[in-house]
C-alpha cells in the first residue's frame, strides 16, 4: 500500500522560508557574530596609546655675581701665600704688654661694641665676595650718610654721573655697539660712591674725587663737567697721562700714603650705618697715636673717610683698604680689629685671611704694591 503524500500548503510554506532567511542573515552578521577572530577581539580590548607629555624646559642657571676661583685667580684679586697672615698668626706676634683684644666676638672693655640686635652674618663664607671691578670713585661730600640711592640725590655730582653713564650706555646699545655680557660677569665695572671728604677749598663750587687705582685728586669737579669727567677719567682708553691740566680739570697726586673707606649708608642699611661711625672713631684714634693721620704727617698720612655703599651689609663693618694699586675689602670687622690692620695691611702689606673678602682686579698682580711703608 503506498505512503500517503503531506502536501504543505503554499501559506505555510512561504512563512517557514522567510523565518529561516531571517535567521541565517542574522548570523552572518559582523556585529552580532560570537565567532570574530581574535585580532578583533584584541583590537577591541586594548587601550588607546598614551599621549606624549610635553618635556619641561631647562631653567637657565642664575650667573653668580662673584668670582669663583678661577675667575678671581685671572682677575688677579688673589693674594700669594707669603702675603697672607691670619687670626692665629697674628695672636703669636702679639707682646705680652700690648692689647691682647684682636678678634673679640664677645663684647669687651678696650673698644666700642656692637648692638646685640644688629643681624650680622658670621656664618657665611667670606672670600670671593667682592664683585669684580676696575676703578673706585670716591666723591667728597662732607657727609656721613645720603639718599637710599645716592643716584637719587637731585642736583648731586653722582645723580648727575650716572645719569651721564646710563644715557652713554644707551645710546650704544641702540647702535649695537654695546658688549653682549650679564651684567653679573662685567668685570669693567666701576664703583661711584659719596665720601664724608670734605674737599680742600671751602669755596669750592664742585667736588673734590679720588679715584683708585690711579690714586689721584681732582679737584673741585662741577656737575657741568660730568660728561667731559667721565671721558676724561672713567672710559678704557682715556687712560694715560693725569699729571695734564690743560683740559680744565684740576688733578694732583693723592694727598695720602694710604685709605681707609668704611661703609657708613644707614639709609640703605643700619648695620653699616652704625657700626661704620664706630670704625672710623677708634681708626682715627689708634692713627693719631701712632702719628699717621694726615693732620700730623701731612700727605703721607692715611685719609679714613666714610662711604655710601659699598656692597654686603650683611657683613658689616665693611673697610676697604686703599693703598699703592691695591683695594683690599674687609668685612666683619669690629674695633678690634683697628690696630691689626694699620699695622700688618697698611705698613706691612699683610692680608689678613680672617677678615680678606676680596679685592680690586688687579690687586695682586706682579709688581703692584708689596713694600712696607717707611714709616
């Protein structure tokens, strides 16, 4: 007997075709795919690459204002050993019927004391901490202290200097004629300061000026002649012959075996502004015991004269010690101190290493200075 024949009818048919087309589409498609090949899978599951960071930028070094060894050894500002002498040294020259104060930090009854609450700096090194320069100006004013600023001071032969330099200066490095140098690494600089001098003519319309290393006077320097001054005296190559007073300038030889210069500037700082007037005093006194003030030895005595500032309050008492091409600074200095340094800096020569902060360029170079005063 033959098997019956199912016949689907045409409806049923076409709905069945149509679910399984819908479902092989479905699993052909890429999104809804479980089977994706595994660099897919990576692809989809790693995270995105980091950015770059951007690099800091290096900070350029600050310049040191002073001179590192090297420097101060080309400066020539370093003294040779034999010209060196120090605190322990000096102790043992000592004779048993002198004043055996040399290096009190303790007040004490032979000489004058610092106030307590003045914030020196006894800690920090000393040397190499002098600024280079080439030339010291030293004006007389017959004062003790001046303007915070003494370029301040209207109408003044120092307003008046720098003034003239600031505009010189300007106008060369508008004509690009001007060196390229951090002003920290200048080693041409020249210090202009106020002195307690009184000048030597009471009727004198201008000011008297020393000026070191030439260690010469010019006298009675009006604020009309600043620009021809500062030609005359303070440019590189207007160095040569000052015994010619044929450009209206009156210059003489200093009237001085040696100087004394002491910070006095309390207006900028009290520190020197007080303990400046107590150096001087007890300079004066141990001068004129010994019979080397200029008052008894005429111009072969030694001129002390207070200044305006000079550099490095914190350091106070501040003395620079002028004498034949020679600028010597000193700080920390108290009273004292006084008698050592008349006797072993200005007649001997001698650097006293405990107090030495630096020098003048060209302090220590061969042949400059080095004999003892005949005195």
């Amino acid at each position: 007997m033959p098997k019956p024949i199912y016949r689907i009818s045409t409806k049923l048919f076409n709905i069945i075709s149509s679910s399984f087309s819908s479902s092989r589409s479905m699993s052909l498609s890429p999104s809804s795919s479980s089977s994706s090949s595994p660099s897919e899978k990576n692809q989809s599951t790693l995270p995105s690459p980091p950015q770059p960071q951007p690099q800091p930028q290096p900070q350029p070094q600050p310049v040191s204002e002073f001179p590192d060894a090297e420097t101060a050894a080309r400066l020539q500002t370093v003294p040779s050993p034999n010209e060196l002498i120090s605190f322990d040294e000096l102790q043992q020259l000592e004779k048993p019927d002198d004043d055996p104060c040399l290096n009190c930090l303790n007040p004490c009854d032979s000489h004058s004391n610092y106030p307590s609450y003045l914030k020196i700096d006894y800690d920090s090194p000393l040397y190499n901490t002098v600024k280079p320069y080439i030339k010291h100006v030293l004006i007389s004013t017959g004062k003790g202290d001046w303007e915070t600023n003494i370029e301040d001071e209207s109408d003044s032969f120092a307003a008046n200097l720098h003034k003239v330099i600031k505009d010189i200066k300007l106008n060369e490095k508008v004509k690009g004629q001007q060196h390229e140098e951090h002003e920290n690494t200048d080693h041409s600089r020249v210090i202009i300061t106020n002195s307690s001098r009184v000048n030597d003519s009471l009727s004198s319309k201008g000011n008297d000026i020393l000026i070191f290393p030439e260690n010469i006077l010019i006298k009675d320097v009006t604020t009309k002649q600043v620009t021809d001054f500062y030609k005359r005296f303070l440019l590189p190559e207007s160095v040569g012959n000052y015994s010619d007073n044929n450009d209206n300038f009156i210059i003489e030889k200093m009237p001085y075996k040696a100087v004394i210069v002491i910070c006095s500037h309390k207006r900028r700082d009290k520190r020197c502004g007080i303990t400046g007037p107590l150096l001087k005093e007890e300079f004066d006194k141990i001068l004129k015991e010994k019979g080397l003030d200029p008052e008894t030895r005429k111009n072969d005595g030694v001129g002390v004269f207070l200044s305006s500032h000079t550099g490095g309050h914190r350091f106070a008492g501040n003395v620079i010690v002028y004498k034949e091409g020679k600028g010597i600074w000193y700080g920390r200095v108290i009273p004292c101190h006084a008698k050592s340094i008349i006797e072993h800096t200005i007649i001997e020569g001698k650097v006293i290493k405990d107090l030495y902060r630096g020098s003048m360029n060209g302090s220590f170079a061969p042949g400059c200075g080095g004999r003892n005063f005949d005195w």
